[in-house]
C-alpha cells in the first residue's frame, strides 16, 4: 500500500505523538509499503524551529525508507490565542501544497490534534478518491475549554464545527482508549466508523534495566536513593506542583529524592513553587535525547503520571505505556473515572489516588518507599502487561489490517461541507 501519514509532529521531536507515528511509518516501511509524511519544521517542546530547518519554507528527506515532507509553520516559544491560530492557519496552508508533490496515496492516516489539518487532508483525500483514517489523539474542544485553555464562544463554536467536520470526513476513527469511543458515540459517530488501537510503545527499546551503574542516578547524584520520577509534558492539564507539594511533605525521609524532567521554561516555572515549598529533595532537569530514555526510566524507583482532576475522562497520556515497559512500579495521580486510571488498574502495574492531593501522593509513595517487594511486583506486573496489550508489533498488525479493511469496503464520498452552528454557546 501507499499509505500517506498526515501528522503535525514527527522524528526528531522526542516525545508526544512524533516517537509514535515514526515508529509507525518505519515498521510499515519494513512490512514493504510506501509511506510519505506531510509534517511540519520539527519545535517541539521548545516551541522553536530547530537548528537546521530555520528559514526554510519546504524541506523534503528520507529517513530509513519514508519520504519526510516539511513545510514552513508559524511557531512563537508564548503563543497566545493569535498565535496559536496562525500556528495550525499556517500549517493548513503550506502543508496541503507540500502534499500535493508526490505519488498519489491508497489511505491517508491524519492525526488529531490540531483539529484544523483535517481541512487540507479532506481536501488531499477528494482529490485523490482516497479513504482517510483519522487518528484521534484528543477529542478536541471539549479538552482545551474544561482546562480552561480555550474560553472564546466563537473560538470554540468554530472547532466544534471542525471536529463535526473530521468526524464525517473520515472512512473510519482510531481512538486510543475505549473512553473516546463512548465520548464520540454520544456526539452521533456511528459505532461502525470506530476501532480502538492503543498507543504503544517498543518494549525491545523501553525495558526493565539495573538500577546499579546507572548512569542517569550517577550523574544526578541519584545513587542510593528511593527516586521518584516525573518525565514529559508538564502543561496546564498536568499540575507539577502536587508532586513538589508531596515532596515537601516527605522532606524528613532523606532516602526519598524527587526527579522531574521537562521542557526549560515549565522547569523555570517549577523551581519558583520549589523555593516557596523550600524544597530540597527536588532535581529539576531538562529533557533527556531519546536514546538516554530507557536508562533514564531505569533510574527511577516510582514513575509519576500526574493530571489535574478537572482533566477530560477520555485523556490517556502517552506515558502510561512507557512507564509501564520500563518496570518500575507507576504512582498516578489522576481522576478514577479516566483512561488513565483504568489502563493503571487493569495493568496492576501501580496505584491510583486522588489528583491535586499531594497527601494522598506522599502517603503512597512513603508505602511504596517501605515495601519494596511490592514495588518490585507491581513494576514486573505492569511490563507484563506492556508486552501483552501495548507491543509496538501487536499495534503495527493492527494498522495494517485496518488500512486493508478500509481499502476493501467501498465508501461514498464524504460531505465536505463545514458549517459553524451559531447558537452553540
């Protein structure tokens, strides 16, 4: 097959959905299909272009069989709503004419967010009479306006219609957790367009290794300490300052250290709640190059997920897999009723408290602290079930099933019409 992945992140950018969808159209590259990618010049998490890609409006390279397509972007390190929409506005644009240069595609897998790409990938898959599979990462608005991230009507009138749009565009809707399939069900999407693949991680790459000679612990002074670790985005939906919070609680227990790793200027943020708490047992450190990553989880003793408890249901961090391969026991700090939680119980790779409770986090990992065989178990138990539900592999066959599926079912074209309700509040 010829399959085009329309993704606004990609290789080199290392955390996210970039590590996914290249390890995605890699290993379809390897199963002897054709993959190009329309993506943008890489910048994140700095929200800046990187060294090498500044000033250029259109790139175009192969990395280990797929076709890389880049296009200019608008990207400002403190977007505020302005920015934001020249952000997706610009990649609309320059990423649909950089689409158009290559060999005509048999499936276009697009993913979401940013919701407005769905326009230039609709208009890709008219063009061509070619099925889209849409990628569903976030359910759009709805996550942006609970956090309070987007507040303006007629902002959010304008990316319901959108999302509305990427719905009845689309042949068929992956989500990556069965809390999406319920959340667009009762938005009208018929059963018959969903299938649910999880986000996976490469359990050959992200594994259980030794906590002794490790060089993350020495470089960090880490050696012969209980570490807690906290490692990825740190944003509006995450709150960090429960896990400082915790921290400051478990100052008398010397053996305990804390370790978050994050873009700089959220770590900046951080280190001004970490002198008002007058903690010490805080490391606040930057991202680490990918291939330090397995090391760096090995590291820890306790894997931190953390969300606000104002977090969207549906919301399944990236990280759950990635903690659960390392085998190191999972902490998570989040809403009982989300993806979540339910992923960390059915794993019984960790434990789940209550979200912004910084006593409730403290307690449990002063537990896991003074029982270590249960850390031990709990960490063997969630690689268990990395291998078993999340393996790279196990996803990869199910893509490729779903391309073929999609390519044998006839589809009429969809309704390309976009309309904004205007008595939507």
């Amino acid at each position: 097959m010829r399959v085009l992945i329309y993704s606004y992140n990609y290789h080199p950018e290392p955390i996210g959905i970039a590590p996914l969808m290249t390890e995605l159209a890699e290993g379809l590259v390897i199963r002897g299909h054709q993959v190009r990618v329309i993506t943008g010049m890489p910048n994140y998490p700095q929200r800046q272009i990187y060294e090498g890609y500044r000033g250029k409006l259109y790139t175009t390279e192969e990395r280990n069989g797929v076709v890389i397509q880049r296009s200019y972007m608008w990207v400002k390190p403190k977007p505020n709503l302005l920015d934001r929409l020249l952000l997706d506005s610009s990649f609309v644009l320059t990423s649909f004419l950089q689409a158009l240069r290559g060999w005509r595609p048999d499936v276009i897998l697009l993913t979401v967010p940013p919701l407005p790409v769905c326009v230039p990938a609709a208009l890709l898959s008219w063009l061509h009479n070619c099925p889209i599979v849409l990628n569903v990462q976030d359910i759009l608005p709805e996550a942006a306006v609970q956090v309070g991230l987007l507040k303006n009507k007629t902002m959010i009138r304008v990316f319901e219609a959108l999302e509305k749009f990427a719905y009845r565009t689309a042949h068929t809707i992956s989500v990556i957790a069965d809390g999406f399939v319920e959340n667009l069900e009762n938005k009208g999407v018929p059963s018959s367009k969903l299938t649910c693949i999880p986000n996976w991680v490469d359990t050959s790459f992200i594994r259980p290794l030794p906590k002794n000679n490790n060089a993350f612990r020495r470089e960090h002074r880490l050696d012969g300490k209980f570490v807690v670790l906290y490692a990825g985005n740190i944003a509006l939906t995450q709150g960090l300052e429960t896990v400082i919070d915790a921290a400051a609680q478990l100052r008398h227990v010397s053996d305990i250290a804390f370790a978050i790793v994050g873009e700089p200027k959220a770590i900046e943020q951080l280190k001004q709640h970490c002198e008002l708490q007058g903690v010490d047992n805080v490391k606040l450190l930057p991202f680490q190059p990918r291939e330090k990553l397995p090391e760096m989880l090995a590291a820890a003793d306790v894997g931190l997920i953390v969300q606000k408890r104002n977090v969207v249901s549906f919301n399944m961090p990236s990280k759950t897999q990635v903690l659960l391969a390392s085998g190191r026991a999972i902490v998570a700090s989040v809403p009982h009723t989300g993806s979540a939680a339910s992923a960390i119980e059915k794993s019984r790779g960790g434990v789940v408290v209550e979200p912004e409770n910084p006593e409730a986090l403290a307690e449990q990992i002063l537990a896991l602290y003074h029982d270590p065989e249960l850390a031990a178990r709990l960490g063997r138990q969630g690689r268990q079930y990395a291998i078993e539900r999340y393996s790279f592999e196990q996803a990869l066959t199910q893509y490729e099933a779903l391309f073929e599926q999609v390519l044998k079912v006839p589809f009429p074209k969809a309704n390309y019409r976009l309309s904004v309700d205007k008595s939507s509040s």
